[in-house]
C-alpha cells in the first residue's frame, strides 16, 4: 500500500470538515469487533494539536473515525514540550505524514494574553511570543489575527522541538501545518506561511 501524502491526508482532513460543516457528517458505529480491532492497535492519518476548549474536538471538526487522529489537546494550542511526546510517537513511531496545529476563533487563551485577562505565566510564556511576533508584522493585533499567529508560532515552534517531526519534514514525508476553526461557521481555514 502506497503511503499516504501529506496534501492528500489534508484534503481527507479538509472533506471531512465540508462535511461537518454541511450538516453531514459519516454515521459510524462501533460494535464489539471494531473496538477489539481498535483496541488492539492505531493506524493515524495525522496528529492535530488543538485546544482544550469543549468545543474543539477534532474528530467531530474533521469527521474522522476513532483511531485517525492522534490528537494533543492544551490550553491555546500551543507548542509546548508537553505536546513534543504527542507529535515524536505520532511522526516518529505511527509516521503520520501531517500534523496540524489547529486554533479557533474567540481562543480564551489567546484573548488571555492579548487583552490581560484571566491568564496566567504559563499562557503568556507559552502565547507570548507569538504576541511579540504579530506586533512586529502588523502593530496591534485583533483577537483573531493573533490566533492565527499563534496557530502559525506553534507550528514552527512544534518543528524545532520535535526532532522527529524536524527531520520527516526535511525529508518530505511530512508537513506540519498551522489552521483555524471558525467557531460559528464550523469551518477550518488553512493558514499560509507554513
């Protein structure tokens, strides 16, 4: 069996939001043998770090089955060395060819930080610098362009931490990607500058 590319896992990841979107999503059901069968082992398309808000569940977001997705999820989704673990085992031992940083609009942590809100030192050290680096590219940011900043921080800060997913990138086998998910239309707009 061919391996799967990375443009092709994200236009599989891509339909599968058209569907969400669209009100459509696939009907799955899991009886005894699939969840034996899943139970006995993982074959992922992709890995998504995502954040831990209630309403950002990949799975649902991009209509997947159990067992597609390896997913991170953490406050603002950031790339902080708790999520290096995630994405080494996701790149380096099920060799997904994608990985996607998903933010969302409205972000909490994102506002957090932004607008001094309820935060706290892990956020701004974490959403700091993408702050910083959106200041340099635009003045003052709104909300939602510093989530994409964010979203596109966290995915090149994810390739210099992960020395697995560094080195499958070099290669070509694999693209980490920065996206965001409009909360209120339901759809994920990949982001330029990956």
């Amino acid at each position: 069996m061919d391996r799967p590319t990375p443009r092709g896992v994200l236009l599989e990841l891509l339909e599968g939001n058209a569907r969400y979107v669209a009100g459509e999503p696939v009907t799955r059901a899991y009886p005894a043998e699939l969840r034996a069968t899943l139970a006995a082992e993982q074959s992922p398309i992709a890995a998504v770090v995502a954040c831990s808000d209630t309403r950002v569940a990949p799975e649902v977001i991009f209509d997947q089955p159990l067992g597609k997705l390896f997913v991170a999820r953490i406050p603002g989704n950031v790339a902080a060395e708790s999520v290096q673990w995630t994405v080494d085992l996701a790149v380096g031992h099920f060799k997904v060819p994608l990985v996607v940083v998903l933010g969302h609009s409205g972000c909490l942590a994102v506002s957090a930080v932004l607008n001094k809100g309820y935060s706290c030192s892990w956020v701004s050290t974490h959403i700091g610098p993408a702050l910083n680096q959106a200041r340099r590219r635009i003045g003052t940011p709104t909300i939602e362009q510093l989530v994409e900043e964010n979203a596109r921080f966290s995915a090149h800060r994810l390739v210099s931490l992960s020395s697995a997913l560094r080195s499958a990138v070099r290669a070509g086998e694999c693209e980490c990607v920065p996206a965001v998910l409009n909360m209120i239309s339901g759809e994920v707009a990949v982001l330029d500058g990956h």
